[in-house]
C-alpha cells in the first residue's frame, strides 16, 4: 500500500449525499490491517508490504444505503512505534471512528492487543470516538470467532461513552468486512447526533 491519498473514483459527484468521514485502522503488526484495507480498494487479496509506521488510502465505500461515502482510512502500527505516538497523536486529531484489528488466530497476543486497544482508547483526542474490532483471519483453523474476542480484549470495561462492536472477518475472502464497517457508520451517526443535541443545550 502506498503513502499517498490515492484515486478516489474519477466520477464521484460532489452531491448533498457525499459525505466525507476519516477513519483509522490500528492494530499489532501483522493483525492484517495493509490486507483489509487493500480487500476494501480493490475487493481482492493482495499479498500486502506490512505497514512501516502508517499508510493512508482514501476509499469510496457504499454503506448508509448506498450513499457515496468517501473514507479516509489511516493505518497505523501500534506496539513498539515509540517514536511514531507523537505523530499519531496529531494525526487522529479529527477521527470519526477507529477500527482495532486483531489476529484472531493469534491467542498469544492478544494480551498486547488489550493493552493497545485500551491505551488508545482512553487517550483524550480518541474519548467516544466509535470503536469497531475486526476479529480477523477467521479463515484460519482456530481463530477466534467475534464474542470471544469482544470478552479477551474486555470491551466491556471501554468508557461507557464509546460505542462499540466486535465483527469476525477474513481480508482472504472478504467475509464480515462490509456488515462490520455498516455498524461502524451506525455508531458515527449515533455519536454525531448525541454530540449535536449536546451542543444545542448548551
Ligand atoms: P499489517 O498491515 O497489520 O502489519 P498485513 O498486516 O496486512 O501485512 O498482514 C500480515 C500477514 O497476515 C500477511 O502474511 C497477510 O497475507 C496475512 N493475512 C492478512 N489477513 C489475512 C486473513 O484474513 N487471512 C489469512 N489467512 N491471512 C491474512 P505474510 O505471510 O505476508 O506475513
């Protein structure tokens, strides 16, 4: 995957309907962050060079019932990226929502997958901000299925004031991609109404 913003589709009409929304993609090395954001673009598995730091893409996705929805998805390395926090920090400044992808083949990290998911989670830029997990790799003899990843990384002791939800998907096939990223459009919209009612309160 590349560094750069990358084509976002040539006949995209700039209508009412188009929304722009700026996502970020974390996770431990590995976890299939590069694969899914590559099944996504170009709906197709592509061996994937892991991500170095973070990568950025701009998508056209179809959730919302079809609306055009050009995403920024941002990746991001988490977990011995000492240097890099700086950056993350001002980079995910303006974030509608994380997307927290595990290995859900990989039982012995997900300890270190909990630790990240909550440093991140609690840091002050990222409170409310909707979580989706992706359990990926559910291709894969023994990967965990959604439910039990939700309890091992304890999304239950998240803020009260962040919605979130655990999706078991496959960058291979494709599989729980899409239902996932609908409930992470969900939880947006949810968010932006509560902070707009907030707002008119006040
Ligand atoms: P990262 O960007 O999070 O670091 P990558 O992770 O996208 O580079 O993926 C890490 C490895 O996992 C890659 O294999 C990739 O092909 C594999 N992978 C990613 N998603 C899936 C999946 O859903 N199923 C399976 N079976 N493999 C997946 P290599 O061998 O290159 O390390």
């Amino acid at each position: 995957m590349g560094n750069q913003l990358t084509d976002i589709a040539p006949n995209t009409p700039f209508l009412p309907s188009f929304q722009s929304l700026h996502v970020v993609v974390i996770g431990l090395d590995s976890a299939g962050k590069t694969s899914l954001l590559y099944r996504l673009k170009l709906q197709e598995f592509v061996e994937a060079i892991p991500t170095k730091g973070f990568n950025m893409e701009r998508i056209k996705v179809n959730i919302g019932n079809s609306k055009t929805t050009i995403t920024t998805f941002q990746v991001w390395d988490v977990g011995g990226q000492e240097k890099l926090r700086p950056l993350w920090k001002s980079y995910t400044r303006r974030t509608d929502g994380l997307v927290f992808v595990v290995d859900a083949a990989e039982v012995e990290r997900m300890e270190e997958a909990k630790v990240e998911l909550h440093r991140i989670t609690r840091l002050a830029e990222n409170q409310g901000v909707p979580v989706l997990v992706l359990a990926n790799k559910q291709d894969r003899d023994g990967a965990m299925p959604a439910t039990e990843v939700e309890k091992v990384l304890a999304l239950h002791e998240l803020n009260s004031s962040t919605l979130h939800h655990t999706e078991g998907c496959s960058a291979l096939d494709g599989q729980g991609l899409q239902p996932g990223l609908e409930k992470l459009y969900e939880m947006i919209l949810k968010r932006k109404k509560v902070l707009r009612h907030t707002k008119k309160k006040r």
